[in-house]
C-alpha cells in the first residue's frame, strides 16, 4: 500500500510536473544571465560576493512570497487541492524550489553569464574571446559564506510562511511584519538595558575574547537561526494544511 504521506516516486513526479508547467523559470534565467553577464563585463570579468548575494537573497526572498498565489483566488486553491500528491510532498516542492534549485539557477546563470561578459568585452575591445575556466570571475567570500546561508535560509523561510499566512500581497505585508518584529525586539533590548552590549567598549571587550569563547557564541547563534528556520517552515506548513482543510469544510 503507498504511503499516503511521503512517496519519494510520487514526490519526485510532482516535482517534474511543476518545474515543467513553470515556464517562467526559464525566462527568469535569460534576464539574470543577461543582468549577471552585463555586471561582469563592466567590472572586468568578475563580480564579487556581495553583488551575489544580495541578489541571490532579493530573488528568493520574493519567490517564495510568490508561492501565495496558489491560495489568493478560490480557483487556484481548488487546483492545488485537488493535485493528487499529499500536503507535505506540496511543501517539500516549494522547500526544494528555495533551498536546491535557486542556488543551482544561479550556479548556471553564473556559468553562462561568465562567458557572456567574454564574449561582450570581446566585441567592444574587437579582440578575440579570452575564455577562463567556469567561475573564474566569481569571487566567494568563505568568512561570509557561513553566515550568509544561514540567513538565506532565515529569511526564505520567514517568507514562505508569510506567504502561507497573507494570501494577497504577502512580499509587502511579510516584510512589514519583519520590522515590526525587528522594532519589538529592539525595544525588547533597549528597555532590559542590554543595550549597552553594542557599545564601542562592549566591542573592545568582546575583540578581547579568546577565540574559542567567540566561536562558542558563534555556534549558539547558528543553532538559534537553525531552530527558527525549523519553526519557520513548520507554522507555514501547518497554515498550509489549515487552509485546505478549511477549504474542505465550504
């Protein structure tokens, strides 16, 4: 009997039918591999970590506020309901669209885009194509790496509960709702007096730290965020599963 939660064959079918009923994906790599291919030949063949990653991040980040459209109008609910895989392998879809084919996307834009900044300063310069190895104009920040896809994967998952939870305009109303958490928080701090932890002495303690005591703060912070993106997901998929129960019941 098949498993009515998780079926990796049937979870692995939905993934195909929806990467091939999505056409956008493939116009959405057209224009970052042209935007991408324009930076590079601009700045001499390369582009550096930040310019990546904010683009990496503003990308997903409205993705996956995106996904709201399968529940702003009745129709689309219905169509999505009605989709014959279970409402886990649904989410797990929108979870491997953030988390495996995003960073890949933007591996092959990199790619392409490499060798048409060539081929562009190529012809303004009238010289002949000096090609490099692939990735030769990418350079990566290792120090932020860490840190920066702990935030990526923060910041998606914040998104697509907000997208679970506000079914129309969920990119404006999410990041409404992340100043106002970001504001709460601050206040939060400021009136326990903790505050004074960011003060330029606070920092010279703080550089005075052995090593090993920073890296255990380190550590601390990445388990936090790991344990935030877990609860993330898990009250977007709830509200997921809330909706189309609710929608069951009409």
């Amino acid at each position: 009997m098949e498993n009515q939660i998780f079926s990796f064959g049937r979870f692995t079918a939905y993934l195909k039918k929806y990467f091939s009923e999505n056409r956008s994906i493939r116009l959405q790599l057209i224009i970052l591999a042209g935007v991408f291919g324009a930076l590079m030949s601009i700045s001499g063949g390369s582009i550096n970590f930040f310019n990546l990653s904010a683009a990496m991040f503003i990308f997903a980040i409205v993705l996956a506020s995106s996904f709201s459209a399968f529940f702003n109008t009745k129709a689309n609910k219905i169509k999505f309901m009605l989709t014959p895989v279970s409402q886990l392998e649904k989410f797990m879809a929108m979870v491997v669209h953030l988390y495996v084919v995003v960073p890949i996307m933007f591996a092959v834009v990199l790619f392409i885009a490499q060798y048409v900044a060539i081929l562009v300063t190529a012809l303004f310069t009238l010289s002949m194509p000096q090609f490099t190895m692939p990735y030769a104009g990418v350079e990566i920040n290792k120090e932020l790496l860490c840190p920066y896809l702990i935030s990526y994967f923060s910041a998606t998952a914040f998104y697509l509960m907000g997208a679970m939870i506000f079914t129309r305009h969920a990119f404006l109303k999410t990041t409404g709702l992340s100043m106002l958490l970001g504001f709460i928080i601050s206040m939060l701090v400021a009136i326990t007096g903790t505050l004074q932890l960011v003060n330029l002495a606070a920092m010279e303690r703080l550089q005075q730290l052995p090593d090993t005591d920073f890296g255990v703060y380190q550590n601390v912070g990445y388990v936090i965020s790991v344990i935030m993106i877990i609860l993330f997901l898990f009250i977007g998929y709830m509200r997921m599963c809330e909706m189309e129960t609710n929608e069951t019941k009409k």
